[in-house]
C-alpha cells in the first residue's frame, strides 16, 4: 500500500516505536502524550508495560509493529542491531517510513540507507542531541539527513520529539556525521569539569563551588565559536587572536607542574600537549589557537 499517497497528512500519523530502551521509551512516551496512535515492540517485551499503561499497544512481533503505522521509529543501540531487527519485518516496510534514531558512524547511515531502500522503506536517519528526560521539549535539538520531503511529510510528528527539529541536508549520513562531529566535544568538556573537581576537592572545596564560574567559562567558550570557524573556514589564523597556540602551551605546562605536585592524574592531557607541540614545530606558535585544525588534519605518525 502507497502509504504517503493513501493516508491523510493530520497531525496524528499512527506511529510505530520499536526499541524501548532509555531513549526509545521517551520517545514513544513522547508521541502517547501528544496523542499518537502508538505501537511498540522491543526485544525484552516487559519494557512496553509503563507505555502500555499510557495506552501503547504493543505487538509480539517485529513484523506487525511494522505493519501497525505508517510511520516507523527505531531507537535501538546500534545499525548493525536495527538491521537484524527489521529483517524480521519482511516485505512490511515497503512504502512506510522508516526513521532510525540511534548514535553511529556515517557509513552505519548510509549502510542503513541502502537497507531501507533495498526494502522499500522511505527513510530518514536522525540523532537527538539530548538525554531520554529532554525529550518531547522545546528547545531539545533532534537533527535529521535524508529525502527533504519525507522529512516535510512528517515535521509535525518528528517535532513531538523536540522542538529544535533540524533537517540537516539530503545526503543520509548528514545526522551521523553532525553527531560525531558536535557529540565529540561532551567527553573533553565533562573531563575537565572532573580535573577541576579534583583540584578544588583536594582543599577541602566542594565540586559544586565550581558549576557557577564554569558556566561562565564555558558561555564565553560557546561566544568564541563563531570567531574560531570564521578562522578554520577561511584558513586565515592571523587575524585579531583571543588566545594564541604559545599561551594555551604554556599554560598546559603551568597545569602539569601543579597536578604533578599534587598527585593528580592529569595524564588526559599529555597527547593535548603533544598536539600543541606539533602545531608550535609547524610554525603556529604565534597563531591563533584555532590553527590546531591543521595538525588534527594530518595524522601523528604513529597513527
Ligand atoms: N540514553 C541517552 O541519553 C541517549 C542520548 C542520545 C542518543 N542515544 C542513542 O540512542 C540509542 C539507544 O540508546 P538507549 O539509551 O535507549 O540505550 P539502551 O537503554 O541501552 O537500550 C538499547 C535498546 O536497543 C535494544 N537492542 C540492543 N541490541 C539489540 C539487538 N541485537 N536486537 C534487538 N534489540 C536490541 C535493546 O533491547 P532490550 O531492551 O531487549 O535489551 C533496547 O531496546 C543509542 O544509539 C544511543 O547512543 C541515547
């Protein structure tokens, strides 16, 4: 059946979930609550029981999940395991929508891509760049890369998920590239939250004394972005510089005299200083800090 030619485009496609982990969980409970039509299935069936409750209707198999809506949401761990799953949905994707919705690389999208379209499916991929708890509000940033106008067909309902829904490009691997490129930057940023922690703890200070004047930090981080992309997408380092590679160096040697002085691992930092060193030998010392790109481009020997 064509579904998009055949079904009304109201605000209430029925919509199918399947994965209920975490985020998957959120997600369908997402939809109940903006009143979708919402059928579930995941692996360990008990997990559909709380949705069920809100008025899920959760199905035995892969196949009638498929074959209960027209458009179908998938939040498993991984493409590899959302492949596996679909195959047992037989030929019932022909014509649906598929929208795939779990963390991996640009080929797992377009390898996803290919499937879906080998099965006929209309196909988006997608990455929510938030936690299970953010889901469903309006400022939560799901970003999507695929066929422009099954993303229109279907903004409304992919909104109920966030309300900053971007459609990123119609190449498939968009979403997955953004996630890897932005995602990236949590690990780094978390960790020396964590090394400050340890560094104030030490004296006696709570962590907490901290979340103030980080945030202060990190807003002034988020207002030099635009500036050090203007740099990057030019490949200009020259011009006006907040900070340049010669100040960040010094200022990592300053960090590990003190952590080495006060028993503090900070040993995450040291390819950070070798990276440093290597764009001060390529003659950056002087430049803007954002001229560290063109060491990151070209991979340490050892690599
Ligand atoms: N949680 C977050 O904060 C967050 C944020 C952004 C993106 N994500 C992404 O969202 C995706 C799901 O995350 P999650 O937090 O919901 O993970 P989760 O709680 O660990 O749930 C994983 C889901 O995948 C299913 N699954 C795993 N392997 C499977 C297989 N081989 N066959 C069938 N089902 C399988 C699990 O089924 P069972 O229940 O049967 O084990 C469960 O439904 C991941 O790619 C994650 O990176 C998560």
């Amino acid at each position: 059946m064509n579904w998009s030619a055949n079904m009304p485009h109201h605000d209430h496609t029925p919509v199918t979930v399947i994965g209920l982990g975490s985020m998957g969980a959120a997600l369908a409970g997402a939809f109940i609550d903006a009143g979708y039509p919402t059928t579930v299935w995941n692996r360990t069936t008990s997990k559909a029981e709380p949705l069920v409750s809100k008025g899920a209707v959760v199905t035995q198999t892969v196949r009638e999940a498929v074959a209960a809506s027209p458009f179908v949401v998938v939040c498993l761990s991984t493409y590899d395991a959302t492949i596996d799953t679909l195959e047992q949905a037989g030929a019932e994707l022909a014509e649906r929508t598929l929208v795939t919705l779990n963390t991996g690389t640009p080929d797992g999208a377009r390898r996803m891509a290919n499937w879906a379209s080998q099965h006929g499916a209309r196909f988006l991929d997608g990455a929510i760049k938030n936690v299970p708890m953010a889901v469903g509000k309006p400022d939560t940033l799901l970003y999507y890369s695929g066929d422009k106008a099954v993303f229109d067909e279907h903004e409304t309902a992919l909104r109920v998920l966030g309300g900053d829904t971007v459609h990123l490009g119609e190449e498939p691997d968009l979403a997955a590239l953004y996630e890897m490129a932005v995602g990236g930057v949590l690990l780094p940023s978390l960790l020396a939250f964590f090394q400050g922690a340890t560094y104030v703890t030490a004296r006696g200070l709570r962590a907490d004394t901290l979340v103030r004047y980080t945030t202060k930090w990190l807003e002034m981080i988020t207002s030099a972005l635009p500036h050090l992309a203007k740099q990057i997408d030019t490949g200009d380092y020259t011009g006006p510089i907040g900070a340049t590679v010669g100040i960040f160096e010094e200022a990592l040697v300053e960090q590990r005299h003190y952590g080495q002085q006060e028993r503090i691992d900070i040993s995450w930092q040291a390819p950070i200083l070798d990276i440093l060193n290597r764009a001060i030998a390529a003659g950056h010392r002087d430049h803007s800090i954002s001229a560290l790109v063109e060491v990151l481009r070209k991979p340490a020997q050892a690599a």
